[in-house]
C-alpha cells in the first residue's frame, strides 16, 4: 500500500483483514484528501460503487426467501416499460437493427446475462446508453424514471445468449422498491444496514460524516469513467469528485448497482454475514445457493466484450459476485469458492470459505482496471498464511 502511495497511484486506503471471526489484520496509509492533506483513517467514508452489488442481490433474495418473488419472473412483471423487449441481431451495425425477445428475467439480470450494458461498454448499446445518459448515478433523478430510460433502449443480446456487465442490478434495485413498497434507502436501512450495525453505509454520506468522506482521483485525461486503453493524464491523481462538492452527499437516485458510501469496519460485517451464513438476515442455505456458479460455465466462455470488476477466465459468477472455479485460470492465488466483486473506485472485498477469511480494501481511484492490486492483493495475504 505504502509502495502505491509513494508512486502516486493511489492516494491513500486501508485493508482489513478478519480470519475465523477475529481481526487479523488492520492498515491505513496515505491521504483520504490531498487538497486538504487529510489521512486515510479507519473511519474514512469511500465510495463502493459497484461492491453495491451484492448488498442489492441480497435484498431481492430476502423477497424470494418470503416467497413474494422467483427469480424466473420477467423484468416487466414489475416494470411494465419492459414489456416489450427488442435485442440488436447478431452483427447488427446499426442501433436500429433488432429483433423481438422475451424480457430478461431477474435471474438473467441479477447474473448480468439479461442484454443490458453500461454506458462505458463497447458496442452499440453502450454508445447509446452514454448518449442518452442512462448511467443510473447518484445525482441523476430517481430509480424508477431511470428504469424507464433503460428500457426505452434495445438489448445488447438476446437474454441468456452471453455475458455482458451491466445496470441489471440498478434494474434490481427497482424491484426491491416496487415489492417491498419502500424506498431502497430505507429498505437496506431496515432489512440489512440496522441488524447488521452499518450505521455510516448510506446512499448519500451520512451527515455526522462528511469531514471523513474521501475525494475521488482519476490518472486518466479525461473522465473516469472509461475502460479499454484510454488515454492517461499528466497527473496521475486528478481530482474528479471532491470531498466537499459531490452528488453522493445528497443522493436523489438509489443506484442497487453502484450507489453506497460507507466505511470499510461496515463493509466487513457485511462480509462476515454472509460467511458466517447470514447473521439472522438471510437463511444460510439462500447464500450458499447465490454463492455457486449460476452460469455453468465460467464467463470467459459466454462471449463478453465487457469491462469488469474480476478477471473472466477461471471465474464463474453467483447471485451478487464472482465465484472463483479455478485459480490458475484466474491467475491469483485463491481458494476454490472464493466469492468477490469490487467497485469501479478499485475498492475490492473476498470471501474464502476453505480459509475462513474476509478481506476488504478500500481505495478512491477510478478506474479499477488502473492497475493491479487486487491480485497483488490476494497473493500478499495467501503468502502470509500459516
């Protein structure tokens, strides 16, 4: 960590370690604010973006568990702007080139094989989704009339033909809300946030915590948002949402896919409960089902083109995250069932059923794919097992 911090990669963080239910392991470094000069603390608030993920598949398997849903309902069950469903043909070349299909199911988007992309995806799709600005981000309206934009756009794929990473969890998201009648905000507060003591993991950063919230940088020149090859900037920590100027301190638009701040303390207690088989929030066997492989293969055999969050070869992915199949393929040290995703600010978090470990790391840089921590990460922590 202290190597990324004298380099300039990162501006600072923290990593925390637990192994069999007791802390093993606890560091910060570096600044949370470089305009500032403010440290990285443990009660730093970071954004986790897309480790939002799990949080928000894990609310919907809350409403199957109660029966009130299953998870081969189609999307437009509960959003009716789904209803009819076009997927661009094979080849297409055109936006325009489409063919009728069913609407994804919420399996298919829980899974990301459902046909929706993210606006930073190649293809044509993701070229429409970045014009229309359909980005689900925090200060972008409400769930539901972003929901409404999604589905004015065609699907990438047939649903269940491929893999393609994508707002299918935001979609989710709006599922909670139409089911449960609540607010996600106040849905996650009540069901999983209050039972689990998460009190600084919210939607918008909590007021009693704004002087802890980080900044944002980016090495990119332009925006982070941006995967591929992009073109780097002269400064490797560009500042591009700051501590005291941003859309997560007053969010209107509760994004399942990527919306929460939270502390890296709150984010381990939501690790250790689904390790530890639910913590009274969710029925162990509900989590060991979303913590298989869903797709019957792994994703690198499903045909992405897709930017995401975990390596493709080797890994399958479950209800929430990645499932680690093999670990040579994925070429990280790692256990067989290892579950993991991280966040677009390369925030990243796994769970290792074989060790009995839960590790989290928080950083804000974006993006993730800048470089490689996370497997350096995974290597350190193996090393040092006895």
């Amino acid at each position: 960590m202290q190597g990324y911090i004298d380099t300039r990669r990162y501006a600072g963080g923290a990593v925390l370690i637990a192994r069999d239910g007791k802390e093993a392991f606890y560091h910060d470094a570096g600044l949370r604010d470089t305009a500032t000069g403010a440290v990285w603390t443990r009660n730093t608030v970071a954004r986790i973006y897309s480790m939002t993920k799990p949080v928000t598949s894990l609310a919907l398997m809350q409403l199957v568990e109660r029966g009130l849903i299953h998870l081969e309902q189609p999307i437009s069950d509960f959003i009716p702007e789904f209803t009819d469903c076009r997927a661009l043909v094979p080849g297409a070349t055109d936006i325009t080139r489409t063919a009728p299909c069913a609407p994804p199911t919420l399996h298919q988007l829980l899974t990301h094989t459902s046909g929706l992309s993210y606006a930073f995806n190649p293809g044509l799709v993701g070229a429409a989704m970045a014009q229309a600005k359909v980005e689900f981000r925090a200060n972008q309206g409400t769930l539901a009339q972003m929901c409404i934009e999604a589905a004015k756009l065609p699907l990438a794929f047939t649903p269940g033909s491929r893999w393609e990473y994508s707002v299918g969890i935001d979609v989710i998201g709006r599922v909670v809300e139409v089911v449960s009648g609540h607010s996600l905000d106040a849905y996650f507060t009540q069901n999983i946030f209050d039972p689990l003591g998460m009190s600084e993991t919210r939607f918008s950063v909590p007021e009693g915590a704004r002087d802890r919230f980080a900044a944002c940088y980016t090495p990119l020149a332009e925006g982070g948002f941006t995967t591929g090859k992009p073109e780097m900037g002269s400064d490797t920590l560009r500042e591009i949402d700051g501590a005291r100027k941003s859309p997560f301190l007053s969010a209107t638009l509760f994004g399942g896919g990527g919306g929460l701040v939270g502390t890296i303390d709150d984010y381990m207690s939501f690790c250790e409960a689904l390790r530890t088989g639910g913590a009274g929030i969710i029925a162990p066997r509900t989590l060991t089902f979303m913590m298989r492989n869903h797709l019957g293969c792994e994703i690198a055999a499903m045909g992405p083109s897709s930017f995401a969050e975990q390596p493709m070869e080797g890994m399958g992915f479950g209800i929430g995250g990645a499932v680690v199949l093999d670990p040579a393929r994925a070429r990280a040290p790692g256990s067989i069932g290892d579950f993991s995703w991280g966040g677009m600010a390369s925030t990243f978090f796994w769970i290792d059923p074989v060790e009995q470990l839960s590790v989290v790391f928080f950083t804000q840089l974006i993006p993730s794919s800048s470089y490689p921590a996370r497997p350096q990460l995974k290597a350190l922590v193996h090393g040092a097992l006895t």
